[in-house]
C-alpha cells in the first residue's frame, strides 16, 4: 500500500475584533488563487482545498481596516 501525501490545506478559522474579541459576521476573506467566502454570523470561515505554498489573505469589510498578509499552507 503506498499513502500519498496531500498537496492541499484546508483552512478555517474564525475572524474577532481586536478589543473585545467579539466574532465578526459579514467580512470578506480572501486566498489569492483560490477563491473568496463571506464570514458567518459567528464569524466563521472555511475554504475546503488550498494547494500547498504561499498565498495572500485579504480580509475586508465595513467598517474594517483591509487586511492582507501571506501565509504559508
């Protein structure tokens, strides 16, 4: 039997305010090269396949500084 090692990630995650640690419903996030979903109202997100390597992660929103940093999957 041979197992094969995955080439993707799933990510998921939840999005918060800095004070207060509340979750935020309705902030866009979005993987360079993989898509974009809208956070719940418990402030969850999910992306079910990410292909492994660095990605840019943008979040943005109303009344939401635009967020973007890469990260490594």
């Amino acid at each position: 039997m041979r197992v094969e090692q995955r080439t993707d990630s799933e990510f998921a995650g939840v999005v918060r305010t800095r004070s207060g640690r509340r979750p935020v419903a309705g902030v866009t996030v979005a993987v360079e090269g993989v898509g974009s979903t809208d956070t719940d109202a418990a402030g969850r997100f999910h992306f079910a396949s990410v292909s492994t390597g660095r990605h840019a992660v943008t979040l943005r929103g109303p009344r939401l500084t635009e967020v973007r940093a890469a990260e490594g999957f």
